[in-house]
C-alpha cells in the first residue's frame, strides 16, 4: 500500500527490504527475497523509482534480479472531502536471468486525511500487463486493489494496515485476498525500520499463506 505522497524535491531514499513467504500445503521450499529500492524526488510531484529483488537461493529462475522502474506523479493535494491523488508507473526490464519480455504496471493512489496528523485512508488499485517468460503460465493482463490505513502511534511510530485484492496470477487460478499489518519505527530523522507480517486469507495452496518482511530505509537531501 503506498500514499498518494512522493518523496519531496532534492530528496531521496535508499531501503533495504528482506522478505519471507510460505504456502500451506505446497511442495515447493519457502520464499527469501532481498530488494533493493531507490526512490528520488526529481522536482515538485514527482518522483523517480529504481528496484531490483533477488531471490535467495533460487538464484537460477527465470528473471532473477530483474530491473524495474519507475516514476510517481501526484496530479493534486488534499482538496475538502477531495482526497489527494497520484500514481505510479512501473517497467520491469529484463535485466535478469534468462528474461525476456517487458512488463508494466500502472497503480493509482488516493489519500485522505481522516484526523489531520494522526490518522489517514489509502485506496491502491491497480492493472498489470505480463509480457515475458517468467512465469509460463501467467495472465497477460492482471488487476486488483489494496485499501488501508496508516495510524500514527507516536511521533516515531506508525501502524500501517490494508487488505489486498489481486486476480489469480496464473490462468485458471482463484483470486488472491491478503491482510498485512505493519509498523514503521523512525530511529532519527534521516532512518526507519519497518516490520510487516501478511496472511492469505483464502485457507488453501493457491497463493501465499504467510509471510513477513523487515526492511531498513535511509533517507538523503532532507532539513
């Protein structure tokens, strides 16, 4: 889930992510990623998105360390009951292992402030088009939304929850529902650490059961 917000003009950030995910009753190992995300406020709205996940120990799939990237754009602010709106248009490049193929994902993002400084809404959906090899069987065109809010705990601390919607990834597959709770811990002004855990809520071996990732975040170019 992401706000409507980019990061400020002149200002960056770097963040670590380390995930884990398992399915109830699948034969395959469980999932370890590492992703690394760089995100830059270009000028005023808009921001530039650079990430790369790897998949530990599966080193050899198909499209391991593929490059995406990206741009974020917030058309307005917060207006009465208006909420703000943005978006973000993502590219995966086949820079990885044995890629081929571009995908694209465009994820709109609107916010509204429910109590100002201490509580707001967010609504993510979003649309896919798959074009390589990575995944044989997946749908060309996929969809879904995340909707959630983020609560402000103290000055440092901020509880983010949302609940996800996707289309079945693969054909002929179910749809996907998630929850995911998460906390972010500012260590100072220019560091954070952030813990989430997610569980599937459709109870089988078509998706992701469980899983958890904690992620560190420094940001640059700030007061």
């Amino acid at each position: 889930m992401r706000s409507a917000d980019p990061e400020p003009a002149g200002e960056g950030i770097i963040k670590n992510i380390f995930s884990w995910e398992t399915t109830k009753g699948s034969d395959e190992d469980d999932d370890f990623e590492y992703e690394f995300e760089f995100e830059y406020g270009l000028v005023e709205n808009h921001e530039l998105i650079l990430a790369v996940p790897v998949e530990i120990g599966d080193g050899g799939i198909d499209g391991n360390a593929d490059i995406t990237l990206g741009w974020h754009w917030k058309l307005w602010n917060e207006q009465d009951w208006l909420p703000a709106f943005g978006m973000r248009n993502l590219v995966r490049i086949p820079s990885g292992v044995d890629s081929a193929g571009v995908d694209y994902t465009w994820r709109g993002l609107l916010t509204k402030t429910l109590i100002p400084g201490k509580w707001r809404g967010h609504l993510n959906p979003f649309i896919k088009s798959v074009n390589g090899n990575n995944e044989e069987e997946a749908r060309h065109f996929q969809w879904g939304m995340a909707i959630g809010t983020d609560y402000r705990l103290s000055d440092r601390l901020n509880l983010i929850t949302d609940y996800l919607y996707s289309n079945g990834e693969d054909e002929h597959t179910r749809d996907n529902h998630m929850a995911e709770v998460g906390l972010d811990w500012e260590l100072d002004d220019h560091q954070k650490l952030g813990f989430a855990t997610f569980i599937g809520l459709d109870g089988d071996s078509h998706g992701e059961s469980l899983g958890a990732a904690i992620s560190y975040m420094y940001s640059f170019g700030g007061k």
